[in-house]
C-alpha cells in the first residue's frame, strides 16, 4: 500500500517536472519591435550579459528592497543611495527602495577575506573583488540576492565593483569576455589603469552607458524571464538579417 502511494507520487512528480520543462522551453518573444529601440552592438552585448550559467532570463517582477548590513562606511551607503537612484529610471515599472530591515538584496561587507571567500561557493576563475548570489522562482523572477564585498578594496573600484554586483542583482547575469575602449562594467574596460582604480576614492561613478541600455532592455515589458539566450540570438539574428 505505501509502495504503491510512494510509486503514484514519484509518477506525479515525474509528470509535473515534465510539463515544467515543456511550459519552460516555450517561452518565446510575442513580439520584437520593441527590439529596434536598441543598436545591434546593444543586443549583441545584451546576449552575453544577460544571461548568465543558466542561458535563460532573470528579472524581478516585484519591489526591489536593498538592504546594506553593517559594518559599513558612511560613503558606502551613500555610494548605494546613488546606485538605486541610478536604477530607478531603467527598470521599468518595477521599483527599487533602500530598507532598514528585510530587504531582499542585501549588501554585505565582510570584515576579513576569509569571510569573504566563505560565502563564495560557485567555481570562479578569477579571484572576485565581489560576489553575488541569487535565489530565483521556477517562472525566472528574483527572489533574493546576496551580495558581498571584498574588504580593504577602496578607490574608484569599491564602487565599481558595487555597480557590478547590483547589475547582477537586478537580472544581467552575465559577462562579456570583449574588451571595450568605453567603460563596461561586465566586460573588460581597455584603459583602466589600476593606480587609479584602487586609489582615488573621489573619481566620478555612475553606471556605463553600455549597462544602463543592457537593464533597460532587461526590463521590457516584452521580454519574459526564462526566455532562453538561443531564442533571444535567433531572434536578433533575423532582425539583423531584415536590415
Ligand atoms: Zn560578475
């Protein structure tokens, strides 16, 4: 009688998971002149940034509420300020606040780099300047996101390092391997000179232009979290081919 409860319910299981993985490999783009607002290079990037191990969309589809956990430098949560209202504008309808207390991105700063290397647990190539760490839905929409920063990292790449993390926390999951004459800050930036990267607390930030467009096409309406990158590459590949 159990054997045969047990054996019923590993066939429920077994259907549910199939019909998952079907409903999953159909999502597909229903329309795609929304894509034109966007260059070629923009897309082009767009696929790589945008997906990350997955290959498939991750976006949130309620209030993001970032939270930064002590210990922290005064300039930190006013760097962090400056990033959710660099945020606000490109993500669409949803929004992005600052909380005191259960945020579902939280930002943490490590005391020491053991307790920073402890948190990582994916398989990196490189070693991090941060990290973060993302828990979704089955559908693609966020969850949460940890998020952690290397200690004793100052200068312009604190906070660029910061600005990376918060774009994986937003959704673009991914990196591009090109190297750019601009700023990018999910690829790799030709110029940057690392004296000035880690000394000069003073210099400018704001996001990259090539990352402001990536989020904003993130948050299209048309775009579906789980969409998958081979759907995404087909369909700009014939929108390329049209032009
Ligand atoms: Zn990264």
């Amino acid at each position: 009688m159990i054997r045969k409860g047990i054996r019923i319910t590993s066939l429920v299981l077994v259907f549910a998971a199939l019909i998952f993985v079907i409903l999953r490999n159909n999502v597909r783009l229903q329309s795609t002149s929304f894509l034109k607002k966007y260059t070629s290079e923009e897309l082009s990037y767009f696929s790589e940034v945008g997906f990350g191990d997955s290959d498939r969309l991750t976006k949130w589809n309620k209030k993001i509420e970032v939270q930064i956990l002590p210990p922290f430098q005064k300039a930190d949560s006013l760097e962090v300020d400056k990033i959710i209202d660099e945020l606000r504008p490109l993500i669409g309808k949803t929004d992005i606040v600052w909380v005191k207390e259960k945020g579902n991105v939280l930002i943490n700063f490590p005391r020491t780099a053991e307790e920073f290397n402890s948190h990582i647990t994916a398989d990196l190539h490189q070693e991090p300047k941060g990290y973060a760490s993302s828990n979704l839905d089955l559908n693609g929409n966020l969850r949460k996101v940890d998020i952690y920063i290397i200690p004793h990292l100052n200068g312009k790449g604190r906070w660029e390092t910061l600005r990376h993390e918060l774009c994986h926390a937003v959704g673009l999951m991914g990196h591009s391997k090109r190297r750019f004459q601009q700023p990018h800050l999910l690829g790799i930036t030709a110029f940057n000179s690392y004296d000035v990267y880690e000394t000069d607390l003073d210099l400018p930030s704001s996001l990259p232009a090539a990352e402001r467009r990536a989020i904003a096409l993130l948050y299209e309406d048309s775009l579906p979290p789980n969409l998958a990158r081979k759907n995404f590459i087909q369909v700009i590949g014939e929108i390329n081919s049209i032009h």
